[in-house]
C-alpha cells in the first residue's frame, strides 16, 4: 500500500503579482508532496494548463487582469480543488459558497499556508479512502463529519453536478465532492455503466430504456451520445 507521504499532488498558482507568486511557490516548494505544474498571471493561461494536465490544486488569486478570479472558477466544468488568496475581505462569502478548500488572506502567514494545506489533503485523502474501499459490497462515504455507508446494490444511479455527485439510493440522496470519473473507474463495470458525461446508472435498476434515454427509479436519464457505442447492457 502506498504511504499517504508518498502521495504526489499537481498544483498551479494563478496569480498576477510576481511578489506574490513568489512567496507562494516558495511556500509550495517545502512541502514535497506538492508538484508545482504552472504559475499563472492570468486565467487564459491557467485554462490552458488545467485543459492539458490533471491538476489536484489551484491557488487562485481573485483579482486577475481581464477574467476574474470567480468567474474563471465558475466557468470551469470540473474544477480542481481551490485555495483562494485575496487582499479583500469582501469576497469570502461568495468563495464559500462556491465550497473553496480555504480562504487565504494576503498577506499570508506560512502557519496559516499550512492549515489551509492541511485542509486540502484530508479531502483528497477521504476521496482515497472512498476509492479503495469500493471493490466490497458496501462503501462508507464522508459527508461533514459522518460517515455514511451506501451498499452497491441499492445504488440506483449517480449524477454529476460540477464537482460533486450525487448518489440515489434505496435509503435516499448522498451528495460527495468528488468528480464523477474518479467513482466510475472505482465500480464494477459488471453492475453500473457510465451512460452520460453526467450520469452513471445500476444496470439492474434499468425499468425502460430506448436508444435515447433509460428510466431507473422513475427518472429518465438521457444517453449520450457519445456513449451510445460503448454501452451494453
């Protein structure tokens, strides 16, 4: 098994002012799981390199030259996870509610860098622990502080909202931050099939389906139509 040390993270830094990039890459470099892919001075170019590589993290200025800092975020499909840097206090109520790991405020303290650090690894270290227990009959799931155990089979589909997904089963709705692709490749291909880039669904629980569409619990969800040539059920 591979030791939680031993886990390299992908991480960018948007930022315009060279000073500040500076103190965070510093930052950045005394934590070895960290792997430093790109510094970006503005969101055109932090696109580019989230669309190239997989990116774990984003230190994420706010206030960028031409796009700004939120708007960036709220234009990406799947997001990495986010620490927000800003000199303005105005600003960490709408961050919140676009579930940012942390909120740094410049300038920033290497002890409070850290925490926020901290923050982002047990998330990533839960969407771990979601993964490896995946191959029994059961899962166990973080949601806040609880831990919420799902049985495969009452699984009737999974659905991709942004960054998080939601999993409807027998006992009711579970909502998770974690992409909808990093669950689809933790499940037997045998009992759930990726039907849609924003759907997953239980083949038993199939009730109707047409080339178009499959009903499962009532609902119907759309096949995509790129997925059409891959699906067998």
């Amino acid at each position: 098994m591979t030791h939680p040390a031993s886990k390299k993270y992908n991480c960018i830094i948007v930022e315009d002012e060279p000073i500040a990039a500076e103190i965070l890459e510093n930052f950045v470099s005394k934590d070895e799981q960290f792997h430093l892919l790109a510094k970006c001075s503005d969101a055109v170019y932090a696109g580019n390199v989230l669309n190239r590589h997989e990116i774990d993290l984003m230190f994420l200025d706010l206030h960028l030259p031409v796009v700004k800092g939120f708007d960036f975020l709220k234009k990406l499909k799947n997001p990495p996870l986010v620490i927000v840097t800003t000199a303005y206090h105005q600003y960490a109520v709408e961050g919140y509610e676009l579930d940012i790991v942390d909120y740094l405020m410049k300038p920033i303290p290497y002890d409070r860098f850290t925490k926020a650090v901290e923050k982002f690894k047990y998330l990533m270290n839960a969407e771990e622990a979601l993964l490896e227990a995946a191959d029994r009959e059961h899962i166990f799931i973080s949601s806040g502080k609880k831990q919420i155990k799902i049985v495969l089979h009452d699984i009737f589909y999974i659905e991709s909202l942004r960054e998080y997904i939601h999993i409807h089963t027998k006992a009711g709705t579970v909502t998770v931050k974690i992409p909808i692709s990093r669950i689809e490749e933790s499940l037997d291909p045998k009992l759930f099939i990726r039907i849609h880039k924003s759907y997953i669904i239980s083949k038993t629980k199939i009730e109707v389906r047409s080339a178009s569409m499959v009903q499962v619990n009532g609902k119907k969800l759309p096949i995509g139509r790129t997925y059409k040539p891959l699906i067998e059920f």
